[in-house]
C-alpha cells in the first residue's frame, strides 16, 4: 500500500521492504499508528517507540523516530526507564500478544496500575508468529497451535479486560478490518494523560490461519472483523449473546487520575520541602 | 535406524531415546524446531512425555526443576538471549543437584540482535555449575544427549549440551539414531537419590546457614571432578555399544585414525603421535572446517594438527596437559570474547597450562574469529594457522581475524 509523502518524513524508506508476510495486519496497524502520530502533529524528533521481540517487535526498525528495539517481553520497562527520565517526550510501546501478556505479562499489569504516561499498542493475532506458531496466552480455547496439535487447552486473557481491571485509564479495541477505527482509537491513547492500551486484533494467517483452516489473510481479516460487535452494540445484547464475540472501540476511559511521573514529581519535591 | 535430521531434531530425537519424562520450554530462533519436534514426537506417541509451553525462559528452567525435583527426566532447550534470562535457575538446578540435561543453540548476544551463531551465551554460563559440551556434527548432538543423562544422573549435575546456530542447528545430515530400547541398554531408567516423595515428605530450597552452606558447594567442586572421568566412561561405553566416541579433546590428524573403516569406533588417543609446529584448537563446527584446511596445509607440508575441546567444564586439565605434550605453539580459535580479557577458551587453556613444566608448555596464540554468525572458512583457519607459524611470542592482545576497516 502506497504511503503519503507526510508519512514517508516518519519512515525509514531505506530499510523497506519490510520483513513481514504478504497480507500480514502489523503493516495496517504501523499505518493506522503513523496516521495517528500525524494527526497529533507531534515532531518526529519528540516520539520514542519502544518494542520488544517477536513480528510486531521489528516495527521501530522502519520508524524514522526515537527508537528502541529491547528484550522479548521488557518493552514496557526500557519504556518506563524512558518516560521518567524524559517527561516531556511522546511514549509508544508496540508489542505483540506473545510478547506483550506472556513474557512481559508482569510488567503489562503493573504499568497499568502505575498509570504512567505511555502508549502501548498491542497487536493480537492469538500466535507465536516469528518462532513458527506455538500457542500464546491469547489463543482461543481448541484452536490448533505448533505446540498445540490436539487444540488448545489453555483459557486466553481478554487483553482488554485484563488492563482494566490492572487498572489501565485508557483502554481500546480496534481491529485490522477498520485500519480508520484503529487510527481513532490510536489518537484517542495518544491524547491520553495516562498509561493507555489499544488491543489491535489482527490476523497471522502464516501461522494462526494455516493451522485453523484460515490461511487466506482476507478470510482471516474477515473472520476476525465477524466476531467484533461495535462497544454501544455490545452494551444492549446479553452476557450469552456476547459470548466469542469482542467488543470494539473505546471500552474504558478514566481522566483525572494522576498520572506517575506527575505523582513521582510530586513526591520528590515534597521530601525536598521536608528535608530543606 | 538412520536419517536424516538436522541439529535440533538431533537434539530431539536423542531425548527421545532417552525417553525425557517432562518437557518444558519457550520459543526462541534458532532453537525452536528442537520443541516443536518434541511436541511431534509427544503427538505420534513416540516419546511418552508432558509437554509444557511456558511463558518464558525462566519459566521453563523452572518447569523442569519441578519435574525433575519431582522424580521425573526432564529435557529443555534454549539460545542465547533465552538462556541468559534463565540464569539465576541454571544455578538453581546445579546448587539443588538436579540432573536436567538442556541443549542451548549457540546464538549471538544483543545488541545488536543477531540470530547468528557465536559462544558467548553458553560461556558467560561457565560458573553455574552446569556440565558443558559443545558439539562439532548433528551425530555428535544426538550421541551427545543421550551420554549426558547418563552422565548427569551419576554425579547429580545438569549437562547443558551445544550446537552452533543454523550450521548444525539448521542444517540436515544422516544420523544414526538408536531408539529408546538400545538407549535404555546404556541408560538406565532415571532413579533419583533425593526427590520429593510425597510417602516420605522433604523440604527442598530452605535457608542454610554460613556454618553448611560451604559444604554444599564443597560437594558440588568433588562432583565435578568426579564427573570427568564420568564422562570419559560413558563416552568408552557408548563407543563399544553404538560405535561412536568423542574423547574430552580429540586430536587431529592422529596416527590411529583410520579413514578405511567408517564403521570402527573413532580411534581416540589421546596423545599426538603426528608432529606438531602448531596445533590449531577449536570448539564446534569450526573443528569440521579446520579439519578440511588442515588436510590441505599438511598437504603443503606445514606441520599443522588440531586439538579439539568438547568439554568445557569440568575443564580436562590433565587430558589437554598430554594432547599437547611437544607442540610448540596453539592457535586457539574463540568465536567468543570476554572484552577485557580476550578470548575465554584461551584463558581456560592458559590457566590449564599453567603448572606444566616451562619446556612442556606450548606458547599460546590467541585469534578471535566469526563472531556473529560470521563464517570462518577454510581460509580463515588457514591464515590463522599461517600467522601462528611466524610467530615466536605471545601476542600483547588477541588478534581479530577478518575484521573490517
């Protein structure tokens, strides 16, 4: 898909093409995300990205931003290193499911309580993609795995849910069928004062699809924008009706409640008043 | 039965011959085709396993600790980054003396992030307690699996065994399998001396005080030694029940080998009959490659050998002392670095040299090659050994071959 000249300025065109499969939804999502750091008109120069290892983990690589390419899972500690030490910069985190609730699933739950000023993206497509396909903690019930033959046998988390409850002030789920949808929801977590989370839903059909009888990525796509239900829609069916289904758009919004770095700031001058 | 199996499904198959109980493990490149042909094998019914997939490396180690606490046979497999964050429990799993046999498929440290191969995530792990061996053919990955149970069960130590990333890791050859009947024959089934057995429950883990806690380490150092001569049975008896040995170190071109009879067991004396103006020593795959180029300096008539390491701990001393009894010179190749140092097979074979006696003592030239996944070719090891021949002092700092201006 062709980029505009505007988000060309935010690309590395040097390192492109990039690594991931024909039809692949990180490529959607990138976009939606440069779209929506466009919208902000933020300079380049003060947005950090921050990654750690799996198929969505190689996007800052492309970015012509502040980037950095850490450890599997530990993304949102190299981040969180980075937003106290520089405030006043934009923080972005892209992770993937694997990467993001299984490895690094410690450290989501506690940015989330801490409420630190950082947006992460996090891009669910139910799947270990760059190792071959082993199941993660997002892999529905049954569905077949690498390391699954037989199906899973492990519940999933609702990623969403989970950082509500971890106490996440932002909280939104876009999908790769609504690349614009997903740009708003981006936004919406940009604009945030707080730690946010946008669970993008995207398709693996290399190695999700091709297990599950959905290896084409367009069937997948479709497969995946079937089961979201607009969050107004969601409110008016029962629990029962809800079931398999996921609810799409802003989910939890909570303004007011102070952020880390505000509070860590706080904190630190009134120790000094004490002290002096 | 033979086939054809690349490193990590040799990895694999020898823990299904040595029927594993309990596997537990994280995706990582290169290593993972090792865990998905264990799930494979687990799925046809081949190995009759639990399989677990964890949530990291960590976790992983931690499986495994608990199976094999448990009484079970476990069996995992890592890389680099992977196995770095599995540290603080390779310690566990060598302090609590609990056999597990792990392969690690030597890959690069980040940053920069690499995939490729090179020594120094299995090397940093050098004081954990944990048997090292690292391994030179997708064969000897498989042979190698199934001595380290045996082995590891005998002095109640974990054997990390290691492959190079994608040379072996990925790469297929024709390999002799035994199965689990004639492995069962040389092993036998997992008997622990301390476990948790819930008719007679134990604490494991506890706080020892400064007045017990020396003796623990204390019985892990007499373990260790213990371990060498271990290793070199199991490695004879694998040798006179499967035809395959290895030796601790193995020298080459050795006046006992013999080129005509593949299917004899490899001839293994220990000391160099050949003469040597420079022995050329190396560790993984660049021992096949310094095979092949020292065949075509010997050819020339320079008077190069090769002493290859497989063990690193316990370090074989006495072994390497009487393999390069009369040499000169070695050229010791580390894909490795310890910056600040130099490189650390180096530094293992000075320390080792140390109290021979000044005339048996070869001058040790130090060379730092392929780093990253960067091949070292035939050339490489031949420039190597060309520039070892011209010296006659130790260098101030190792030289780096192939480096780029």
């Amino acid at each position: 898909m062709p980029v505009s000249l505007k988000l060309e300025n935010l690309l590395r065109m040097e390192h492109l093409p990039h690594m991931w499969c024909p039809g692949c939804g990180i490529g959607i999502i990138v976009k939606a995300m440069l779209r929506a750091i466009d919208a902000m008109g933020w300079d380049p120069r003060d947005v950090a990205v921050i990654s750690g290892i799996g198929c969505t983990s190689r996007a800052p690589g492309y970015l012509n931003m502040n980037t950095l390419h850490t450890t599997h899972g530990r993304a949102l500690t190299f981040a969180t290193g980075f937003k106290l030490a520089r405030p006043d910069k934009q923080v972005i985190v892209i992770s993937g499911d694997g990467d993001a609730t299984a490895i690094g699933g410690n450290h989501l739950i506690h940015s989330c309580r801490r409420n630190i000023d950082i947006t992460e993206i996090i891009v669910n497509n139910n799947i270990y993609g760059m190792t071959g396909g082993q199941y993660s903690p997002t892999t529905p019930l049954g569905a077949k795995a690498a390391t699954a033959p037989w199906g899973m046998v492990e519940p999933s988390f609702d990623i969403a849910k989970l950082c509500i409850g971890a106490g996440a002030t932002y909280v939104a789920r876009g999908h790769v069928g609504s690349g614009v949808q997903l740009e708003r929801l981006i936004r919406g977590g940009l604009k945030h004062k707080g730690f946010a989370i946008i669970e993008a839903l995207s398709n693996c059909h290399t190695q999700f699809g091709r297990r599950n009888k959905l290896s084409d990525p367009i069937e997948l796509i479709n497969h995946i924008a079937a089961k979201t239900i607009n969050v107004k829609e969601a409110a008016k069916i029962s629990p029962e009706e809800m079931r398999g289904k996921f609810a799409v758009g802003i989910l939890f919004q909570e303004e007011g409640r102070e952020e880390y770095c505000e509070a860590y700031n706080r904190l630190i001058q009134r120790a000094q008043a004490t002290l002096h | 039965m033979h086939k054809i199996l690349t490193g990590n499904q040799a990895a694999a198959w020898g823990a299904m011959c040595a029927q594993a109980q309990v596997v537990s493990a994280y995706p990582i490149t290169p290593q993972t085709t090792i865990i998905e042909e264990l799930a494979d094998l687990v799925d046809k019914g081949m190995l009759k396993a639990e399989f677990i997939k964890v949530e990291s490396e960590h976790s992983a180690m931690a499986g495994c600790i608990g199976a094999q606490a448990a009484g079970a046979r476990t069996f995992t497999a890592t890389s680099a980054q992977g196995l770095a964050l599995m540290h603080e429990l390779l310690h566990w799993a060598a302090l609590g003396r609990l056999p597990i046999v792990m392969a690690d498929v030597n890959r690069a440290m980040a940053p920069g992030w690499s995939i490729w191969t090179d020594q120094n995530d299995s090397l940093a792990q050098r004081d954990t307690g944990w048997l090292q061996f690292y391994c030179e053919s997708n064969q000897e990955v498989l042979d190698t699996t199934i001595q380290a149970y045996r082995i590891a069960e005998q002095v109640d130590l974990p054997v990390m065994l290691i492959l190079d990333a994608f040379l072996l890791s990925h790469t297929s050859e024709a390999v002799d399998v035994p199965g689990q009947e004639a492995t069962a024959r040389y092993l036998p089934p997992y008997k622990p001396s301390i476990y948790l057995n819930t008719k007679e429950p134990h604490a494991f883990g506890g706080i020892v005080p400064q007045d017990i806690y020396m003796e623990f380490r204390y019985k892990m150092q007499v373990a260790m030694d213990e371990a060498l001569e271990i290793c070199q049975k199991a490695d004879e008896e694998y040798g006179a029940m499967f035809g395959r040995k290895y030796g601790l170190v193995d020298v080459y071109p050795n006046d006992d080998d013999d080129d005509d009879d593949d299917d004899k067991p490899k001839a293994q004396s220990q000391k160099p009959k050949a003469e040597f103006d420079v022995m050329l020593v190396t560790s993984g795959t660049v021992t096949s490659t310094a095979r092949y180029a020292i065949d075509r300096m010997r050819e020339q008539g320079l008077k190069v050998g090769l002493l290859k390491t497989r063990l690193l701990r316990p370090f074989p001393t006495q072994l390497l002392c009487e393999a390069v009894d009369g040499v000169p010179k070695l050229a010791v190749i580390d894909r490795n670095i310890c910056v600040g140092m130099g490189g650390i097979w180096a530094q293992e074979i000075k320390a080792a040299l140390y109290h021979q006696p000044y005339k048996q003592r070869p001058l040790v030239l130090e060379y730092i090659a392929g780093l990253g996944g960067r091949d070292i070719t035939p050339e490489i090891v031949e420039q190597i050994a060309l520039d070892a021949h011209k010296r006659d002092k130790a260098m101030d700092t190792p030289k780096w071959v192939g480096l780029k201006e």
